[in-house]
C-alpha cells in the first residue's frame, strides 16, 4: 500500500479537501529528503585535558588565569602541551607554561623548554630557556625561541645551534622552515661538517639536499688542506661539492686559484670560469685563463681561452707564455717519482724581456726541466735569432742551462748597425749556459757561417769571413762577446768590406723574422706567423734500403 493511500484510509471516511492532501503529501516529501550537512567551523579554543589542581587567583597578578598544576596537559588544533604548571587564560585563549614545558605536533615534531607563552589565537608559541626543538632528523637548541603554527617557521634571536647529522651550524640569528625544511641564519655564523669549517655572516641550509648557500663578503671554508675566500657560494655537505662565485679564493698550502666562478666536485674534479688566476708560490709560476679544468686526483688538467703561463722564479723579470690550449698531465702520482708534462698548442707566443719566442706547440716536462718547441720554432734573445725544426731547452733550478736546435739549425746575429748579420747554419747547434749567459755553441753537420770581425780599436766591421766547416765550436765571455772559435777541417775566405759579392752577405736559408717577435707581454695575444713560402721545408729522411731475398 502506498504511503498517500494509507494517509487517506486514516481519514476514517471523512472528506478532505485536495489542498490539504496535496499538503500532507508535500510534507511526506520534504521529510523523505536528506538534511544538508555544514561545515563545522574550526574550533580556536584551547582546551584543559588534565592538572592535578585548579584554582583562581583573583586577588593576585593574575586575576583572569585559571592556575592548574601537578601533570597540566593542554590541546589545541591537534597540538598537546604538557607542563608542570601554568596559566590557562580562557577568555584570552592563551597559556603560559612553566617547568619542564613540552609541546608535540603531530609524529614530526616536538619541542622542549622551561617557560612558554601560547597564544591559541594567532598561533604563536614563545619558547624560553634550553629549548629543543625537534623536527625529524633535526634538532634545533636555543634559550629564546618564537614558532609560528599558522606559517609553520620557528626563529631564534639570541644564538641557536642546528644539528643535523654530521651538520652543525650556531648564529646569533636564525630562522627555520619546517614546510620546506629550510633555514637561515644570519651573524656570526659557524657551520661545521666534519673536517670542514664555514664561517660567514649570512647562510641559507637545505636540509632535505644538505646544501649551504654562503653569502656575505669576507666569507670562509676551511679544512686541513685547504682555505676558501668566498661571498656567495653553494656547498654540498654529502658530496662534498662547491659552488663559489663572486671571484672567490682557494688556497691550498703553496697553491691558490682565484676564479668568478669555481666548481669542485666529485672525485676531486675542479673547474674554473671567468678570469682565472692559478698561482704555485712553490715553484714560482702561475696559470691565467678565463676556462681551467683540474682533477686533484689524477693530476689532470686543461686551460682555454685566453691562457697563459707565467714564470716569475727569475726575480721580478717574469716570463709570459700564450697558446690557445695548456693539458697538463701528472704520472706516479702521489709518490716520489712523479713528474708532469704541460703540453701548449696552437699558436704559442712566449715572452721575457730578455727572451722571446713563437713556436705552433710547447711541450715541459719535469722529468728532465726540458722545453720542446716544435714546427717552425724561433727563439730570441737580444739581437739574436735562433731556429730550426724543434728546439729544446735545459732548466737546472728555472735558469736556462743547455739548449739545442735539431734540424735546419740557424743562428743568426743583428750587428749594432741592424744591417749586417753573423749567421751559422748546421744541422743541429747546442748552447751550454752558465748563470743565465751563453757560454759556450757548437754546431754539428755542414756548418756555414758567415762572420763579421771588428776592430778592438773602435769596433769598425773589418770584413766578412765565410766559412764551412763539419763541427765548430764558439766560446763567449760572460760578457756574450766572442772569445775564441775552435773548428776541425774547413774552408774559409775572408772579404773586405768593399769587396763582399752581393750574394754572399747572407745564406741561402737567411730569414730574419722580427716582425713576428712579441714585442711585450700583451702582445703574446696577437698571433703572427711566417708568410708564406718563409716556414722550414719538409726535409724527407734517407730510409734504410729494403733487404730482399734471392729467390733462387
């Protein structure tokens, strides 16, 4: 039976109107309907759980408290505060907290002090007096501490220290970010991560990734090997990683590399942009480019753009050498026997005020001290010229000792007139220092020379000798004058100056390159070389004949 017949059986007959049935069928209809749900509002009220006592103290400081003592535990906004004892302001909804102050926040989070305010209203909690407060893996101790519920961020002012695993950090000043796990802390900063030391006015932590953002000027990273100069730089406590920009320093003992932006990575990967300037005080050189690449463990390393080598062992006469790329190899590292190979190529240019030099590429060991040039190298030296298809120099403690032109050889000597020339052509010559000074040059297979002797008198040119010869050697005084000259079998033929034939005042090798000499050490940059049909001819070396066997 449907409901509107059983409501008109209970009429008992008696007649009803259809407004009043269509009445009692309207109001069936709005009973059968689902009553709508609200939204419960919030509640802000900070609610007594528990205290051993309760009492008012009207006529004390306190008039408008509720004093509860003995294990006082308060809830709000599913936080819980436990305390010894406190003042529960109802009408306020706030609490102050006195003795062995404990407040929890859900699994992650808790807090420990001796007094605390709490205001339920704007969610603030002021923390005094050997707070912990822990979040996680992290634990932050102060004496004055405020956390804001309603951001969720806590904040020192009077000197905190943050742990977090082998991470500590203590500020005068600090803020904490418990959303993002972020923190900052600004003066007098001090983070240490196991051996490593960071001292700074001003630093960002994540605590998720570990990573330090250092910024401040005079800012520093410090461990056993090393000290950092930085005001602003990213530093991974995992990995052990940095990022320094804003030209920061690293000092190594005797080495320092100065950059815009340096990068150390895993497995002691190092890399440097934007002018930078690698000084080994040891050894008295230095490494400037604006890209450096160097792996501390391996020992090796690259340098572009721009780069330059500079020697300054000699006193304040310091050497400067360009070429578009420097690779630097280290062997038996780590032990006694380790030696390094620095390998300069394309368009090297080198200079010194009493030496310069051009060559395609440059190769210094430290096995021997030994520098080798190679195609078409040309050395100078005061009005000197000396090249040949490679040439190699001699260090003993960065003085030149022995040098030696292997193929093509030519020296050739600028007079004080700049219109004569002393020449001898070999196919290797050697040249034997002593402090600095050339002493001693020998010249080795078919050797011409063509020579101009002067008068002691007043240093007139007398003539010119030419002379061939298989071996000679020169000797000079320290003052690089000619002393003596030795040779075995030769031919010779001196002209007067008025009758030197017109072909014979220069070899036929003769090239006098002064143009493409640097003429200063800015100078190393512009790349000049031998026009063409001036470079060294390919000379084929004679090959060993074929043996064959008979075939009979």
């Amino acid at each position: 039976m449907t409901p509107l017949r059983t409501i008109v059986k209970h009429i008992n007959g008696h007649r009803i109107s259809l407004i009043a049935i269509l009445c009692l069928f309207g109001l069936y209809v709005q009973s059968s309907q689902p009553a709508k749900k609200t939204r419960k509002k919030s509640d802000e009220r900070i609610y007594l759980v528990h205290s051993d006592e309760l009492r008012y103290d009207h006529f004390g400081n306190n008039p408008d408290a509720q004093v509860v003592k003995g294990n006082v535990h308060f809830t709000h906004q599913g936080a819980q505060l436990w305390c010894d004892s406190a003042y529960f302001f109802q009408e306020a909804n706030s609490v102050k907290a006195f003795g062995h102050v404990r407040f929890k926040q859900g699994d992650t989070l808790s807090l420990n002090c001796r007094y605390a305010e709490y205001d339920g209203l704007g969610q603030m909690m002021r923390a005094r007096y050997d707070v912990i407060l822990k979040h996680r893996k992290q634990t932050l101790t102060t004496d004055s501490l405020d956390y804001d519920r309603l951001y969720n961020y806590a904040y020192f002012f009077e000197g905190g220290k943050l742990v977090d695993g082998k991470d500590q950090l203590v500020a005068d000043w600090g803020e904490y970010y418990l959303d993002s796990r972020q923190a900052v802390f600004k003066f007098n900063v001090r983070m240490r991560s196991e051996d490593r030391l960071i001292k700074t006015d001003t630093l960002y932590y994540d605590t998720r990734k570990s990573l330090a953002h250092i910024v401040g000027p005079n800012s520093e990273i410090t461990s056993k090997e090393s000290v950092v100069s930085t005001s602003d730089a990213y530093y991974d406590t995992r990995t052990d990683q940095a990022q320094l920009y804003g030209r920061s320093k690293m000092v190594d003992k005797q080495k320092e590399i100065t950059g815009d932006s340096l990068y150390y990575v895993k497995e002691g990967e190092s890399y440097g942009f934007g002018n930078v300037v690698y000084i080994d005080h040891e050894n008295k050189n230095s490494l400037v480019c604006d890209e450096l690449h160097y792996n501390e463990k391996t020992g090796k390393g690259f340098a572009t753009k721009r780069a330059v080598l500079k020697d300054f062992s000699q006193g304040p006469d310091t050497l400067f050498a360009h070429a578009d790329s420097i690779k630097l190899y280290t062997f038996n590292i780590n032990t006694d026997s380790v030696y390094r190979l620095v390998h300069c190529y394309n368009k090297v240019r080198a200079y010194r005020t009493d030496v310069q030099a051009v060559c395609d590429s440059l190769v210094v060991s430290s096995l021997d001290s030994c520098m080798t040039m190679y195609r078409d190298p040309i050395v100078w030296n005061g009005s000197r010229q000396l090249l040949g298809e490679v040439i190699k120099v001699y260090m003993n403690d960065s003085t030149i000792r022995k040098a030696e032109i292997i193929g093509q050889a030519l020296s050739i000597e600028q007079m004080p007139d700049s219109m004569h020339y002393n020449q001898v052509s070999s196919k290797q010559m050697n040249a034997y220092f002593i402090d600095g000074k050339i002493r001693e040059a020998e010249s080795f297979g078919n050797v011409r020379s063509i020579y101009y002797p002067t008068d002691d008198k007043d240093s007139s040119l007398i003539g010119l000798n030419y002379l061939e010869t298989d071996t000679m050697r020169m000797y000079m005084t320290p003052e690089r004058k000619l002393d003596r000259i030795w040779t075995n079998k030769f031919t010779s033929t001196l002209y007067p100056m008025t009758q030197i034939p017109p072909t014979r005042d220069k070899l036929d090798v003769f090239g006098w390159f002064d143009e493409i000499r640097p003429k200063d050490k800015y100078d190393i940059f512009n790349w000049r070389g031998k026009k063409e049909g001036e470079t060294l001819k390919v000379i084929k070396r004679h090959e060993a004949p074929l043996q064959h066997l008979s075939k009979s």
